[in-house]
C-alpha cells in the first residue's frame, strides 16, 4: 500500500501571527500538526451539559489536528501538549514490547484504540499542566479540540473531539467523517432549531467537548473502507468557515497534487477573509 501525504498553514488575513504547528513523520507514516488557536476570552466557549438528551502492528499513517483555546497562550500550549503527547504515543505503539499509558479496550478494534488512547493521554497532560501546582499563570482551563485519521491497510479511523473536521474525497464528492461537538450541532440533531434559526444562531463557537476540561474525555471514532484514489483530509475550522464543503471538492477534483491542493484551500480561505490561521492535511491511498 503507498500513502502520499501534504499540508499547508498559514496566518490567515486577521491574526498577527501563526499559531498553528504541522509535524510530519515519513519515517513512521505519520503526520501530526496543531490547528488554529484559539482563546475561550476572544472566541470560543466549552459547555458540558445542555439539558438533554502488544501490538506487533506496523502504522501507516496518522493525521492529528488540535485547535487549543484557554487564557493568555494558554490554548497554544494545550495545542502544543497534544501534539507532543500524540507524537510520543505513535512512538510508543510502534513498539511491541511497550506499556500504552492507558488500557487497551479489547471489545474495539485496533484503530479505534490507538485513536481513543492517544487522546486519553493528551486530556491527561493538558490537566495536569493546567493544574496546581504545576499550572503557570493563565494556563488554569485550558484545552484544545483535536481531529486524528489513520491509515492502515484498506481502512481509515477518524477520531476527533470538538469541532476540528474530517473528510473522505472520493470521486468528486466530500463525505464528512466527523460530527462537530458543539452547541449548533446538538441543538440540530434534537431538531430544536428551524432551518432559519440555524443560520442565525449566535452561539456557533460554542463546542460541548474539548481535551483538558475534564478528567475523562469522551472520543468519538468513525471508521471507512477505502477505494483507490479516496483522500482523507483533516483540518480546523480557519478552512471550513472560510471554504465550503462544495467548493474543497471542486479544488482537490482540478489539483492532482496533493502539496498544491493545500495551498489552494489555504488561498481560497484566504481571499474569503482568512478571519483565523488556516491548517489542513491531505493523504491519498492508492495501493500498489
């Protein structure tokens, strides 16, 4: 099986500089980067509640994206402790005499754990950076959102927590992996909102699930049959609310290159307005 992966990030039109990271690992098959941060006192709110309702296996592939918000840096160093944790655990699960940091569920399959597990661990760190005595100040509350794909054989996993998305491209359509955790998007599933009230909801920043806020973090995991040619594409909201979903499929339909697909979302979200940074990866299957 042959993965190509790309990415792209970017300042945007309105922030004074860029606090999105990307890491990749050719090496490991493994991409992992941090998206758009974002601060809970300047543009985004955490709700929890709304009132209702030995691993000898050998990766081939990761994307992780982590949108961090909390006080003053805060968000760009729950961003960075996410990446950084994630970074070590694919270190840790490529080796087969290694202890995972928490317990393999064994009633899951193997992507869904590693995804499940690499988040665990993330939520724990950003805790326990965040609190005393360890927390500097302007750290206390902070957490990030997070997106992770994994590429084994003929599947991919999404796992996310938040609203940082995951898409599949195949055929010249964009199917959504990902559902965000947010306020909106609860409210839609118990169809308490009207098509009109959707779109003049106010309260669109608000997400019901972030890593840090709490002690035990719920991650939800989708998993996909692939087909030869399918792009997985991980990203923060900097693209998706700047670029729709119509509009990524036409960009990555024309752009055969993955390294120039990037960059035209990038510039579309850009000559949109660019009102965030802007990240986004691609990786495209096409087995041998």
């Amino acid at each position: 099986m042959a993965l190509e992966f790309a990415g792209a990030t970017d300042v945007g039109r309105k922030r004074d500089h860029n606090e999105d990271a990307l890491l990749v690992l050719p090496d490991q098959n493994v991409a992992v980067y941090a998206a758009t941060v974002v601060r809970s006192d300047r543009d985004r709110a955490v709700v929890f509640h709304l009132g209702a309702s030995g691993a000898s296996k050998v990766w081939v592939g990761g994307h992780l994206v982590h949108d961090g918000m909390g006080g003053h840096e805060a968000g760009e160093v729950a961003s960075g402790i996410g990446v950084e944790t994630m970074k070590r655990f694919f270190e840790i699960a490529g080796d087969p005499d290694a202890t995972w940091p928490f317990r393999y569920d064994r009633s899951k399959d193997e992507g869904t754990n590693l995804l499940v597990v690499a988040a665990q661990w993330a939520n724990q760190r950003i805790r326990e950076a965040g609190n005393p005595p360890n927390n500097a100040a302007g750290k206390r509350g902070m957490g990030t959102t997070f997106v992770g794909c994994l590429v084994r054989d003929k599947k991919a996993w999404f796992g996310w927590v938040g609203d940082s998305r995951g898409y599949i491209y195949r055929r010249g359509e964009l199917h959504p992996t990902t559902s965000d955790h947010s306020l909106l998007n609860e409210l839609i599933k118990t169809g308490r909102l009207s098509e009109e009230e959707v779109e003049n909801f106010q309260h669109k920043n608000v997400i019901t699930r972030a890593l840090g806020m709490a002690d035990q973090t719920e991650v939800d995991v989708s998993s996909w049959e692939l087909e030869p040619g399918d792009v997985c594409l991980v990203c923060c909201d900097g693209l998706t609310g700047m670029v729709a979903d119509e509009r990524i499929a036409e960009i990555l339909a024309s752009e055969p290159e993955l390294g120039k697909a990037c960059q035209r979302l990038v510039d579309e979200a850009n000559e949109n307005g660019g009102v965030d940074n802007i990240t986004v990866a691609l990786v495209r299957y096409t087995p041998q």
